[in-house]
C-alpha cells in the first residue's frame, strides 16, 4: 500500500514441495483387514450341516467393520484458492522466503552466535509473517491466472479477498476476527493513470478493459504482521517496457536494503534504473519516470506506515535502515509527469495510531468507531469491508470521524489522465542475521 511523501520533503529531492508430511499417515491408518473372518475351509462347513439345526443362527459369525478410512490431509490448493496454508504446512513450517547475507563490515552477522540468538527469540515474528507471505503468494498467483479483460474490478477485489480469508481461516464476520488474520489492507485495483488506493466501492461497475494497466496491490496480514506486496498487469505487449522498468526498480530497491543502509541513497539506485528505461506508444517516445511523491516505507505491528519513508528518487535523506525493520519495498513508474495528486471517490480508510480521544456529538460516528476498534483497529480497511458486516448509513458518522483526526482517509492518487503507471513492492525483514525478502515467489 502506497505511502505518499510529505509536501515538504518534496522540495529536498534531488529530482518469493508441498508439504504433504501431514498427509501421509493421516490419510490411511492401512489397518489390514483380516481375511478369514469371512471365510471357512471346506471341513468346517461338512461338520456344520450334523449339527446345524440346533443352533443355526448362532453358528454364524458376524462380519466386522472394516474401519473407516481417515480423509487424506489435502496437498496442493484448489483453484480458486480454498485450503488452509496451515493444512499444506502443518506444525507451522511455512517457506522461508529469499534469504540474502549481509555484506561488508556486516558478514559477520550471518555466522554470529550472537545474531542467531537474536533471530531464535523472533521465531513466532517469523512464523507469523512466514504464514501470511505464502498465502499472499498463492492468492496473488492464482489472480495473476485468473485476472482478465471482461471482468468488473468488483469481481476482481472480491475473488482476492475471499482467497485470502479462506487460505489463514479467518473470515472475518465475527467480531474481532479480522484482527487475527485477514486482509491487511483493502486491495488496491489502480487503472492506467491511477497509481494508488483504489478499490471499488459497492456498485462500482467499471470493467477491465484489453488496452488498461492494473495495477494489484494485496496486503495479509496473520496476528498483525503485514506483508505487503504488488504486481502490475498488463494484456497488450506495448506495456511490457513499463512493467519491465518498474519491477527492475523494485529490485534494485531491495538489492540495495540492509541494515545502515541510507534511505536516499537507495532512492537514487531506484531512480538510476528507472529513468533508464522508455516507451513507445502511438509513434510518440515516453521516457519512463519515478513518480517522485510515492514512497517506500516501513510497516509495523497492526500499521501499515511506520515512520521510515523510502524514497524512489535521489535524496539527501540520510536515515538508516536498521535491525529489525520491516520494509515494503515499492516502486512506481509513469510515462506521465512522474508526480500524484488525490482524485476521486475515497475507498481506503484507517484508524490513526496517535489519534487523540475527541467528544464525538454523532451517536453515528461513536456507534462506527466502536465497529472500527473491534473489527480492524489500526489495519486499513474500505466501505465494503463496513458493508459486509452489516453496517448501513455510516457515511455520515464516517466522515465525521475522519474531520475529527481520529480515521485517515486515502483518495486515489492519479498522475496526468492519459498516461500510464505501473507498481511492484515486496516487503523485507531486516533480520538480525540476514535480509529476508519475506514476499519472493517464483513470479516475481
């Protein structure tokens, strides 16, 4: 999910085996029936026919059972996606995601008995957010899949959502589930010359469409550990240039982070690949642009903007990345003018962390904020989300809520109508003896 730059900050610029342990003895208990309890040699039925009569019916032996066959712990998803990441990887072994040593004066952290001390002690950290990553994985891929021109963007979030919910088990209907384990933001389905934070509202009706560039941004989150992460797709191959730059931006990005590394400096990696690429559409030459006011950022536990910002374009900004950081390494390109502005129908809201307690006068706003405490806390969610819980006529109190300081609310951000954007992110935890990037798959 997209962190936008302060104004301010603007002017100091320098422009991711099956786990099928579980299945093998769950599945057959291969009990071996005994085969001669319904048979009897030749000799015991001559002997039976003297003394049958008597006792005719008590003669008979009763068949056993054969026992019941135990259902085989399934192995591989579904499509859509419906099984429980914790049932493909039972006793919590969830895949690591790509882990990179640290280099120079910091190599000694990989070996350091100190270090994996350190990382042992975060093992339900990495847990968590190992489980959450592999179903953020096998969702995004199915919709990378599935995703085609035809669809309504209703169609497209309410398919992502539902695998998400399915594969960490939390449907999130009932009070206080969806803190466990869920969505960890509303998804973003930004169009063509929107970057950011679009998400269709109920009724929405806009339809994919060959010619459009989407861009999908997906957060899950499992006991509020946030994974962060985005692809772009596009079904006409004049886009590729585009989508080629932005991903290779991404991964400079996260090439580039580790522990001191400087936040500016990698903004101005990001920005070198970037602007090194072009693309031509319609006999006109577009050279590719950062999009200058959409950052990186850090994520903390249950938010999903810490206070680190990691700049896509040089910057004299000279914090440092620092043990035990989590970071959504996020790249936007534009053949646009390379800056957002905010347009459009608000979808995404969250609860401010530092909000202040303020005398709400709307018995509207007051009974919604409780909804909001129970339901999401400080996890973003959007007007579906409210929808789906049975709320009805909140806007009014919603609104209210956001002029009081107490939710933020997130418009779209759209570059110059008629140009392009496109977005990759991975998120990466700055483990005390590696960098993991937490979000690699095979796609990307």
């Amino acid at each position: 999910m997209a962190a936008q730059a302060p104004t301010d900050e603007l002017k100091k610029l320098n422009i991711s085996d099956d786990a099928t342990a579980s299945g093998k003895s769950n599945g057959k208990t291969d009990t071996p029936t005994d085969g001669n309890l319904n048979q009897e040699d030749d000799d015991s039925e001559d002997e039976g026919d003297a003394a049958a009569a008597p006792a005719a019916g008590a003669a008979k032996k009763k068949k056993k059972r054969k026992p019941k066959k135990k259902k085989k712990a399934p192995t591989a998803q579904t499509d859509p996606p419906r099984v429980l990441i914790s049932q493909l990887f039972p006793n919590n072994t969830y895949p690591k995601g790509e882990e990179v040593e640290y280099t120079n004066e910091n190599r000694y952290r990989t070996t350091s008995e100190e270090k994996r001390h350190l990382d042992n002690l975060n093992s339900e950290f990495l847990t968590d957010y190992r489980h959450a990553a592999e179903a953020h994985r096998q969702v995004r891929q199915w919709a990378q899949k599935s995703i085609k021109p035809g669809q309504t963007l209703l169609e497209i979030a309410d398919g992502i959502e539902d695998g998400v919910r399915a594969l960490v088990g939390h449907q999130g209907l009932e009070e206080g589930d969806a803190l466990v384990a869920g969505m960890g933001f509303p998804t973003g389905l930004s169009i063509n010359h929107c970057a950011a934070h679009y998400n269709p509202n109920a009724g929405n009706k806009i339809v994919l469409q060959q010619d459009d560039v989407l861009k999908v941004d997906i957060g899950v989150h499992v006991n509020g550990r946030i994974v962060d992460s985005a692809f772009t797709l596009a079904f006409n191959p004049r886009y590729d240039p585009l989508l080629e730059a932005v991903k290779a931006a991404t991964n400079e990005g996260v090439k580039q982070a580790g522990i001191d590394a400087r936040l500016g400096e990698i903004g101005g990696y990001i920005q070198e690949v970037m602007e090194s690429y072009e693309m031509e559409l319609n006999g006109t030459t577009y050279p590719i642009k950062s999009i200058r006011n959409l950052n990186g950022h850090t994520i903390n536990h249950y938010s999903i903007h810490g206070s680190k910002s990691v700049p896509i374009v040089k910057s004299n900004d000279n914090t440092k990345m620092e043990e035990g950081d989590v970071f959504a390494i996020e790249t936007f390109g534009s053949t646009g003018n390379g800056v957002v502005h905010e347009e459009g129908e608000v979808s995404h809201y969250a609860k401010r962390g530092d909000a202040s307690k303020v005398d709400l006068r709307l018995s509207s706003a007051k009974s919604l904020l409780r909804v909001i405490d129970k339901n999401f806390g400080t996890l973003p969610f959007c007007r579906r989300y409210l929808d789906r819980l049975g709320q009805e006529k909140y806007l009014l109190g919603l609104n209210s809520l956001v002029s009081n300081g107490i939710v933020e609310s997130y418009p779209p951000l759209v570059d110059k109508k008629g140009s392009y954007t496109a977005q990759f992110e991975h998120t990466i935890l700055i483990r005390p003896t590696v960098k993991e990037v937490i979000s690699r798959g095979e796609d990307f």
